[in-house]
C-alpha cells in the first residue's frame, strides 16, 4: 500500500470514521458469527451448561443412517401385539417394545439400527425409504429424520414456488407494459399483496381462506368444480396438500417480481422490436426472440434472489402451524426447523450445524446457477 | 393501391383493439384476485360469530359488527393455560395497545437508524477515497448471500451475555451499525448519481466532510432516503422471527407475537383474528398508498445492477 500524503491521511481517517458502524455491524454482527456458527456447529451447548467439544458428532447426527434390512416377512390376520418374531431359519428376534397391530397387514421385520429389531408396515410406508424396502429389501434409518424432511419440504417448496412464480410475475409484467387506461393503479394493485406479504396478518388470513370446511377457497372450488365441500383437499391440516397450500399462497406475492420484471421490459430498447417486425416476426416470435433475451439479466437476478430467499421461508409458516411444522412434519422447513432445535430444544450447537448446512446448499444452489448462466444475453450497452 | 392498405389497417387496428379487451379481462380478473382476500379479511371483521361459518360465505354482513375491532384490541393475546396468569395479565392491562406502541418505537428508533447510518457509510463509500474501500464495499454486498440465520444463533448468544435480552436493543442497536448491506447499496448507488462538481465547490469553499454529507448532499438524497425509511419501517413493523427470540416478557411483545399468541388462543374467533389482523396491517396499507412510488423506484434502482 503506498504511503499516504498527509490529505490523503486525513481523508482516510474520516472516511474510516464514517463507515465506522458499518465496520463494527462487519465484525460483531456478521464475521464475527459466522466464526461462532462454525465453532459452535462442533460443539454441544444450551446455553446454561458447560460447552462441550464433540467433533463431527452433530453432523453425523445429521447425515448418517443405519442401514436395516428385511429379514423376514409377517402377515397378519387382525389386531395382534407382537414382542418377538421367529424368522423361517429359526432365529428369535425380540423386539425392543410390543407392537400393536390392529389391522390385517404385511409386515416387514428390519434387523439393524440402534434398537436391532425394527418392524415396518409395507401398506403404509412411502417415500423413498418405502421404495426402497419394497423394491430392494432395504431400508435406510436415518439418525435424524427430521432434517431430512425439513431439506426435503424446503426444496419443495422452492423448487415449485420459484419458477412458477417467475413465470406469472413475468406474464403479469408483460400485461401491466401495455399502454391501457388507469394501469397505473392496477401496478398498484399488484404490488401491495407483496409489501403486506412478510407480515404474520396475512398468514393468518390465508390460514382462514384455505380453512377446509368454511374457507373461501374451498367454497369456489366447490363452486367451479362440483365437488362438494366435505370433498375438497384438506389443505393445512392434510400432510400431503400443506405443501401447496403454502406454495399457492405465494402466488399473492408476484407484485414484487412483477415491478423488476416491468423495469426491465421498459429497458429493452424499441428498435429491437421495430427491427423485428421488420424482419417478419409475429408476436411469439418477438416475445421468444427479443423481449426474453433482454429480460435475462433481470431474470437471472430474480432467480438467484428468490431462491435464496425461498430457501428461507419462516414466519408464515410458523403462524399457521403454531411452530411445529405442519401437519406431521409435513411443512417442517429447514429455518422452522434451526428455530426449533435452538430455542425449543436448547441445542445450539447443533442447530449452528444446521444451519451451517442451509448456508452451503444456498451457496451450491447459487454457484451452479452462475455456473449454468450460459442463458443470460448481456446487451453491449452497460446501464448504470 | 388503397384496398390492400384499408384493409391491413382495420386488421392491425381490430387484432390491437381484441388484444386490449383481452389484457384488460385478464387484468381485471387478476386484480379481482390480488384484492380478494384483503376483502375478505374486512368482511370477516366485521361479521359475528355465526355469520363467519355461514355457507354459501357472506360477503357483506349487516348489520357490520364494528365492535369487533375494540373487542379485538382489548383482548390480550397473551395466556398461559393458567387462569392466574390471565387474570393477572388483564389487570396489568396488557393489551394489544403496549403491543402497538412496542411495535411503534421499535419501527421508529429501527428506521431513524437505518436510513441515518446507511446514508452516513454510503457516502464513504460514494464519495472519499481510502484504502480498502472497494474490497470493504466488497465485503458489504456478499454480506446479502449469507442466510440471516446462521448469524442468528451467535448474534443471540452475543446479545444474552450483553444482558440485553428481553429488551428492545437487538432489535434497534443493528439498525444504527449501517442498516444492512441492501440498503448501504442503495443509497450509495443514489450517491453516486450526484455530480462530483457539487463536492469539489464545497471543498473549495472550505466545507468539511461532515458538512458536505449533511447539509449538501443529504438533502439532495431525500427521495432515496424515503424509500430506505420506507422499507425499513415496513421490515420492522412485520418483523416477526427478530422479535420472537429476543423478547421473553409480555410487556415488551409487538404486535406481530401477539397476533400469533392471538391465533393459539382465539383459533376459533375469526371475526377477531381478522379484525385484529387488519389493525396490524393497516399502516403497512397506509404507508403504501401514501409512498407507492417510494417503494417502486427503490426496488428498481437496485434490481438492475
């Protein structure tokens, strides 16, 4: 670094006294726990013990699994307790506790895991760990089960969330470019469903309206579909209709894509489009050709920032599911998850780990969409 | 010559004319949809008990139940399942009035910071020159990429041993530290939109740093300064996971925990929730309507970088 004259000095020095908080926010609020997060995801601590060192423990809670096979078969005729099996070679499994089984079933007996003896109903198991018992004889017990299930609900959600709802903000954006009477107050319209959008009200709202039996939601499907009401998808209180019942009420919130989308249509130059019709090309074949290569930038941008923040979702559904995560698990995201296990179970370490974990799997997501950025068609002219 | 021309005309003009009527349906339909809820929301507050499970649902109660909305208000929304507590929380006359007025000061102190020091750090970044300024500025904005939650824990277990929990400090101390990296990005951009000219004369003139930021560009900032007050105070206001783990006693909740404390206990009383639900919003409505260009201007100014 070259010397400073003395002006230069000066300058520095008050220049240094100007982002002084930014510079104290830097290192107490920002580098400084990111340092602690990753110290504190090898360790165990709540807060009012000792701390302790444990390694790699909390992330192979996370990770590891225990892999039980399928050593026997059981099919069973009414309500039964089972306390041990004997497999068709003659070995005595006893298990761990009774099982009660009151319907007729097919059970499989899974020998590993902590316990040993573990016994499966092949009607009722699903997912990919039931696939993989009917299918291969296997199945996978993981240590943590609910951090499975808070990756999964969370890329779920994301996955469907963010690119259906890049495509309606960019559809509404294109209808608000047009050069109508009063749509001025229509942009309006839009957008403030968005600016209300973060706020626990709303939540609370959309917990009424996707109420099964006397929300408004599942009046009009009755209505437009004839299927009556008592028939309707349970929403928030039904495992499987949870999840889209949150990534449906995100489709409120196209407002805030819809203003990026709009100013970046309104930087696409004219002539493009003159040159275009021009040349021959209908209205599709503008859209294809002109407008979605000079929105790319902008969508790009969006993309990258919906994620993230998708990846992040929290209040709306700690307000619906009263912070427990859904109907069995089932709206389990990752940060309701790291809220959990910090301030429910006082595990901070290894909720650190957690979400140790969101941050990097936010950054791969990143990277590879960087990486995969082939797509994005930079006009030569650089806009400040 | 002219039959061929009149008739491309009349198709262009009719196929533009098919696709207005088209867009403006579409629109309408859209827009139906955008605000249907909001009204929802208002007619449920206003209905009684019985009318808000009527099927088919009722749009517009009478008589309207404007008692609702003190009803909701003076409930508190804090309980335990012990009747004690709740006896002793009503006298203490905790009610949706200290949620109101906590959420208020915390909105206030939250955004006078933020758009002070944002604006303050800014101008370092916009206008001196030091060593490190551009890595510095760097580092500000790969701050955004950092999920808030893996600070959260330190950042709590920081301000626990600063014995500042249960109190309003974590919620307003960072707002002062340079208010986040989008907003520092923002003014900065806004900054450097001004000419350099205006800096020299007043240097020239003898002016100091200081005074240069306060009383000559700082005023010439105030539409960006509107929009970072604005977002700022709607982030504070909505605030809800920040508030949740830094505030233990009922007397220092905002309105955000209380509406949740609300829901578990009133699950029921819809007609409360949703009036309780429109009192919180309606600032938010309110700052909206008022500042509209405020927030749009802002989100373009930094969605295209």
């Amino acid at each position: 670094m070259a010397t400073l004259t003395p002006l230069r000095r000066k300058e520095a020095i008050s220049a240094y006294l100007f982002i002084a908080p930014f510079l104290l926010w830097l290192i107490f609020l920002m580098g400084g726990p990111i340092l602690a997060a990753f110290f504190l995801s090898f360790c165990e601590w709540d807060l009012i013990g000792q701390l302790h060192y444990v390694g790699f423990h909390n992330f192979n809670e996370m990770f590891g699994f225990a892999k039980l096979t399928s050593v026997h078969q059981i099919i069973t005729q009414g309500p039964v307790t089972l306390t041990s099996i004997t497999t068709n070679a003659g070995a005595v499994l006893t298990l761990p506790s009774p099982s009660v089984f009151q319907e007729p079933a097919t059970l499989a007996v899974l020998q590993g895991g902590p316990s040993g003896v573990m016994i499966q109903n092949l009607a009722t198991v699903h997912g990919f760990l039931g696939f993989l018992l009917k299918t291969f004889g296997f199945t996978l017990l993981p240590n943590d089960p609910r951090f499975w299930s808070a990756m999964y609900n969370t890329a779920y959600i994301t996955f469907l969330s963010v690119p259906i709802g890049m495509v309606l903000s960019v559809v509404v954006a294109l209808l608000m470019n047009q050069k109508l009477k009063g749509i001025e107050a229509y942009r309006a319209i839009y957008y403030l469903p968005s600016v209300l959008g973060s706020g626990v009200a709303m939540a609370v709202l959309w917990k009424w309206i996707f109420n099964a039996d006397s929300g408004l939601l599942n009046y009009f499907l009755s209505m437009i579909t004839g299927i009556p009401i008592s028939e309707c998808p349970k929403w928030l209180a039904s495992e499987a209709w949870a999840k889209p019942a949150l990534i449906i009420m995100g489709f409120w919130n196209v407002g805030s894509g819809m203003i990026i989308y709009l100013a970046g249509l309104q930087g696409i130059p004219q002539t493009h489009y003159e040159a275009a019709e021009i040349d021959g090309a209908n209205l599709w074949q503008q859209f294809w050709n002109v407008t979605l290569p000079g929105l790319s930038p902008v969508i790009f941008f969006n993309l990258i920032i919906s994620i993230v923040f998708s990846f992040q979702i929290f209040n709306q559904v700690y307000v619906i599911t009263d912070g427990l995560g859904g109907p069995a698990d089932s709206t389990l995201v990752m940060v309701l998850y790291i809220y959990q296990k910090a301030f429910k179970y006082y595990q901070y370490g290894y909720a650190s780990a957690l979400s140790l974990v969101l941050f990097a799997v936010i950054m791969v997501a990143t990277w590879v969409q960087f990486k995969y950025s082939k797509w994005v068609h930079y006009e030569g002219e650089l806009k400040k | 010559m002219s039959q061929p021309q009149n008739n491309f005309w009349d198709s262009k003009r009719r196929q533009e004319r098919i696709f207005k009527i088209i867009f403006t349906v579409i629109l309408v339909l859209g827009a139906v949809t955008m605000l249907a809820p909001l009204a929802w929301m208002l007619s449920t507050s206003l209905k009684t008990p019985t009318q808000v499970f009527a099927s088919p649902p009722i749009w517009i109660p009478s008589p309207l139940q404007w008692s609702n909305y003190p009803t909701a208000w003076s409930v508190s929304g804090i309980f335990a399942t012990d009747t004690w507590y709740f006896l002793w929380i009503k006298m203490r006359g905790i009610t949706f009035s200290t949620y109101a007025w906590n959420t208020l000061v915390i909105s206030v102190l939250g955004t006078l910071g933020t758009t002070l020091s944002s604006a303050l750090v800014a101008f370092a970044f916009a206008r001196l020159r030091f060593p490190g300024r551009d890595t510095l500025f760097l580092l500000c904005l790969a701050t955004l990429m950092v999920p808030a939650q893996v600070t959260m824990i330190p950042s709590f277990i920081l301000f626990k041993t600063l014995g500042w929990y249960d109190t309003f400090l974590p919620l307003i101390v960072p707002a002062w530290l340079g208010g986040g990296a989008y907003n520092i990005f923002l003014m900065r951009q806004f900054f450097m939109t001004i000419p350099y000219e205006l800096d020299e004369a007043a240097k020239i003139d003898g002016c100091s740093n200081l005074g240069l930021f306060w009383n000559i560009l700082l005023p010439l900032c105030k539409p960006a300064l509107a929009t970072v007050a604005i977002f700022s105070f709607v982030y504070n206001w909505n605030d809800f996971l920040n508030p949740l783990i830094y505030l233990d006693s009922n007397a220092n909740k905002t309105l955000a925990i209380g509406l949740t404390n609300f829901v578990s206990l009133y699950g029921q009383d819809y007609h409360l929730l949703m009036a309780a639900s429109l009192i919180i919003s309606l600032p938010i409505i309110l700052i909206f309507l008022a500042g509209q260009k405020h927030f749009i201007k802002g989100i373009v100014t930094t969605g295209l970088k």
